[in-house]
DNA sequence: CGGAAGATCCACT
DNA sequence: GTGGATCTTCCGA
C-alpha cells in the first residue's frame, strides 16, 4: 500500500465534474489539490490558484482551433479528465486538464500553484533555496511542471486515479468572490481571442503567474 | 526538407 | 522592459 499523509486524506476528483465547459471547470479547479506521486515515500501536493480556459475548436489560442489534428494534439480530443502535457519553447512543459465529452478540443492550461506538500523537493526540483517565494516555485505553467516533475512522458494519463504518477483531488471550493477572471496570458497572436477573459485565479494569492 | 513560431522563464539593463 | 535560451512541432515548397 502506499504510503498517505493521514492529516490529509486525499479524495480523487469525480471526472464528471471535468465533463463540463472549460470555463466552469477553470474556476472550479481553483482550490482543488495536484497530486504528484514520485515514489512509495514521496508525494508532492500543490493548490491550483491560476488556471485557464482554450475553447477547442472555436478558440484561435487553442491547439485544437478549427478541429486542427496532430500528432501533438490527439490528447486534446480524448475524453474529459485526461492530462495534455506539451512542450514549450523547447525548455518548458504545460500541463493541461482536457474538459468536456464531446471530443471538442477543450482544456484548460494550469497555471499556478501554492505549495501543500514537498516543498524541499520542488525547490530542488527548481533550482531554488529555502527562501523561496510561493510565486517562484510554481507560480507560472513551466515553473508547476518543473516543482512536480512533470513532463511529457505523463501526457494522456487519466487524473482520477490516485496510484497514478499524476492525479486530481478535491479541494476546499472557493468562493465566487473570490475568483478573478482576466485576459490570458503569452497568446498575443490570437487576434481578438486575446482579450477574451478566460483567465481565472483565487484573488490576491501570493503564487500567481502575474498580477492581474 | 527548411524555416518560423511558440499557452515560458531568466538574467540583465 | 528587453533579449536569449532551446528544440519540438507544424506548414509550405
């Protein structure tokens, strides 16, 4: 058996609560807890605070615009629930929550997370020393995927298995007032859809990407 | 098969 | 605020 923290229990994610528009499951991850098995003795947790919504097919930020179909982008078409894991830049990876369950291309990316469990491994994960600020561990998409160790080898996995590498697990649900919406980040090439407000976070948190 | 671009991050000014 | 790193992915010829 693997070993758990017993103070917190962790609760897989219902994968009907992924099966919805992106923009829903956007804001009800925030709170929710990433969930990195790296072994029988360590597990890294982070809160999600920052995420975004890609519209699939109608969205021309998303790599599933206009149904497009590539080797890349056959995990966008997968049902809800499952990891798109890309690389960036040729240095960075994304990790993606795909959504919906009509194979429509939907996702949303994570952006940032606040530190839960682990804290020692993803600072070493990321370089970093111990005083390290919540933001400069996991607060941007390629700085998440560097603290929890994930890359490309976890694309297409379910997040609704808690002995995977990789999982989702509920959260304390944030409140309405809490969340701030906003253009996306990093997608200037994507005419008017740039200023779409699909950018969600819990306001004011310490670990955002960028300020809104 | 060449070339351009990219859902980012960091160091430097 | 600006530019470089770094390489996969994709498109067009």
């Amino acid at each position: 058996m693997p070993h758990k923290s017993t103070k917190n229990p962790l609760t897989p994610i219902k994968p009907r609560s992924l099966r919805l528009p992106p923009q829903n499951v956007a804001q009800a991850l925030l709170g929710t807890y990433l969930v990195r098995n790296l072994n029988s003795c360590n597990t890294l947790v982070i809160r999600i605070v920052e995420t975004e919504a890609y519209l699939g097919q109608t969205d021309p930020a998303s790599h599933a615009y206009q149904n497009k179909r590539t080797p890349r982008t056959q995990t966008l078409y997968l049902n809800g629930g499952h990891a798109y894991i890309y690389l960036i830049y040729g240095l960075h990876n994304c990790l993606n929550v795909v959504t919906g369950n009509n194979t429509n291309g939907d996702a949303v990316l994570i952006r940032a997370g606040e530190p839960i469990e682990g804290r020692d491994i993803m600072i070493a994960n990321r370089n970093l020393t111990r005083s390290a600020t919540p933001r400069q561990i996991a607060g941007g998409p390629g700085k998440l995927c560097q603290a929890l160790a994930i890359d490309r080898t976890l694309n297409a996995i379910p997040l609704d298995n808690p002995d995977a590498p990789l999982y989702l697990a509920q959260g304390t649900p944030v409140k309405k007032s809490q969340i701030i919406a906003g253009p996306r980040i990093g997608i200037d090439y994507a005419g008017e859809a740039k200023d779409w407000p699909l950018r969600y976070a819990i306001r004011n948190h310490p670990a955002l990407s960028k300020p809104f």
